[in-house]
C-alpha cells in the first residue's frame, strides 16, 4: 500500500511503498546453519556431538515404542518382549480416564469431558471471541457437572466422591480459570484503588495467597476449613479444592492484569474524562481491553500453570488424571509397565497445555492485527 506526502496545493508525490517483510527463504537455511552451528572448530564438534547423542536417544526410544514393543496379548506377553506394552493401555485406558466412576455411566464421564474439549475447539474459532464465548464455557460446565452427577432426567445419582480422572482434571481447571477471571479484574483494580479500605484488603489477598504454596493452600481448604465451621456448613472436598483453586488462580492472574493496567498511558483516563466518561466506564471501555490485550500471554501462561496444578490435588483425595494413572498399575502383572501409564497421561497434559499455548499465540496475532 503507497503512502504520499502533499506539499503545494493540487500536488502529491508518491515517496514510498510499504512491503510486507520477507520471510526466510528455503534457500537462506544453510547459510544460517553454517553460521550458527559450525562456525568454528569447537562449536562444529560440539553440533556433532549432540547430534549423534539426539539421533541415538530417537533411535532407542523409536526401537522401545514401535520395533520392541508388544501389540497384542497381555502381560505374560508383554514379559518376553523388552519394549512398551500396549496391551496395558488397551486394559487400563478407561480406568486411566475415568477412574472410580462407576463402569455402566461411564458414558457419561465421557460424554462431559468431550464436552469441555469441544468448548476448548470452539475457542480457537474468532467468530466466537465475544461474550458468547463465555456463555458457552459457563454453558459447557453446568452440563458436564450435570451429567457427571446425575439425579435427573432419568440418570442415576453420582456422589462427588466417585468423581475423578479426566473430567476431573478439565473441571477443576476450566472452572478455576472461569472463575477466578472476574475476580482477578476486581483484584486487579482493587489493589490500584485510592481508598485504603479497598487497596489494602485486595494487597493483603493477593500477597497471602501468592506467600503460600498451592499445597498449603489446598490443605487449608480440604483439611483445617472444615474444623472451623459447623457441619450444617461443610461441603465436599471437591467444592473446597475448587475454591482454592479459583483463589490461588485470582491471585495470579490479579498481578497479570495489573501490569497491564500499568502498560496503558495515563493520558487513556485522562482522555476518557474529557469526553466525559464516568470512571467505572472509562474502566470498562477505555482501560481494560487495552489491558488484557497487553496480559494475553500472562494469563494463558497462568491458564497453562493451572492445568498442571490440578495434578496436585490428589494429596488431599481428590482423584484426577494423575491418581486414577497411579492406579491403573497397582495390580502386580501391570506394575512393571508405569512408563507406558505416564506416557499416555504426559501425551494428554502435553496436548492440553500446547492448545492452550497455540490459542495465545492465535489470539495474539488477531489482537495485533486489529490494533
């Protein structure tokens, strides 16, 4: 697109024209491996080294996977054979995802986590980036705690305590990132307001709970909280790991967000004054998107964290991904083949947290377009 400078009346001159910046070509690839990875003696030997070492690693790990490995049968077989048994998953699978809930409504743990994953897909389309979004989140975790529990419309009543494995791990952490969002916005302004009755409690939040790690906030929440309240007042353990959860997450989060405000000019506010916006909306309008388009990778980064945090629950009985892979190798004939359990479960963490990193890295390049 051209761009021109007008001097005299009636006259234009065409002085540029931007071009979009080239790519790398294929072509400029050896080139920058000759100048980055053999320049010199030493750095060539070095390049070398750590090739043969990567090409070694790849060829015993392809040779335990695939050549090795046995297909078929079950663990007397896989006793013969010195690579990875598959036969372990094929029987251990359903215990892997679903855990403890009972084996004829599995369907249905099944069906809420497919749920929660399909909400995590239509969030990679742009037409959804809008409230409607979030409706849909709200949306998608009522109906997977609704057929995970049961009691109506015919579905037999599930307690909490049978809960666990995959759905588990989305819930806990699609809900503590939900939740904590509107929470860490009122942090966020909370901890930069000019009232003292409202800076100081929202500091005094933030700094308590990012001053304690997560396991001693989820012992808070599973183990002391009910010593302090009555019993008419005591819920699960599942709700109370989840509000800890979501209040560690708003912790976070909260200082993401306020470095954002931080990032936007002061003359913003000043300038949505002028017009005449009250603060509350200048704060709304002005204020916060440009916020959040500053804090999109911290707090996807903080979303990414909360995933793998979820895989701390298990010290106070909460059975997520993590303990039902513990327990598909409890049985003595499968207890030898654990790599096989934690390389199915790494692959589904792995997954999970990549998407969420490939959905920052989208939303990022739409926000910088549009801007």
């Amino acid at each position: 697109m051209g761009w021109s400078v007008t001097g005299q009346p009636g006259r234009s001159i065409q002085t540029a024209t931007l071009e979009p910046f080239p790519l790398r070509s294929i072509a400029a690839w050896p080139s920058w491996i000759r100048r980055n990875l053999f320049r010199g003696g030493r750095q060539s030997i070095l390049t070398v080294l750590i090739l043969a070492l990567a090409a070694l690693a790849a060829g015993k790990g392809l040779s335990w996977l695939l050549i090795d490995a046995t297909y078929s049968g079950g663990a007397a077989e896989c006793r013969l054979a010195s690579g990875a048994c598959w036969p372990f998953l094929r029987e251990n699978a359903r215990l892997i995802l679903f855990g403890t809930y009972p084996e004829a409504e599995q369907w249905r743990s099944a069906a809420a986590a497919a749920i929660l994953l399909s909400c995590l897909a239509l969030s990679f389309v742009p037409r959804f980036w809008s409230s409607r979004l979030g409706l849909a989140w709200l949306g998608a975790i009522a109906i997977a705690m609704l057929l995970l529990r049961g009691g109506v419309a015919g579905l037999a009543y599930v307690p909490m305590e049978k809960w666990s494995g995959l759905p588990v791990t989305l819930l806990l952490a699609s809900i503590a990132v939900v939740g904590a969002f509107p929470l860490a916005i009122l942090l966020a302004f909370g901890r930069r307001s000019a009232r003292r009755g409202i800076r100081w409690p929202s500091v005094a939040f933030i700094e308590l709970v990012r001053g304690t790690p997560l396991i001693g906030v989820l012992f808070l929440a599973a183990v002391l909280f009910p010593l302090f309240v009555p019993s008419y007042l005591s819920i699960d353990s599942l709700p109370r790991v989840q509000l800890a959860l979501i209040f560690f997450t708003a912790a976070y989060m909260a200082e993401v967000i306020r470095g954002g405000l931080l990032a936007v000019p002061v003359g913003q506010a000043e300038a949505a004054h002028a017009l005449g916006l009250t603060k509350w909306q200048a704060r709304r309008h002005i204020l916060l998107p440009q916020a959040l388009k500053v804090s999109v990778p911290g707090l996807v980064n903080t979303s990414i964290s909360e995933v793998k945090n979820t895989t701390l629950v298990l010290i106070v009985g909460v059975f997520d991904l993590l303990q039902t892979t513990r327990l598909s190798y409890v049985e003595a004939q499968w207890r030898p083949y654990f790599a096989e359990a934690y390389l199915f479960t790494g692959t589904i963490f792995f997954l999970l947290c990549f998407s969420l990193s490939r959905l920052s890295m989208k939303i990022e390049r739409k926000l910088n377009y549009a801007g």
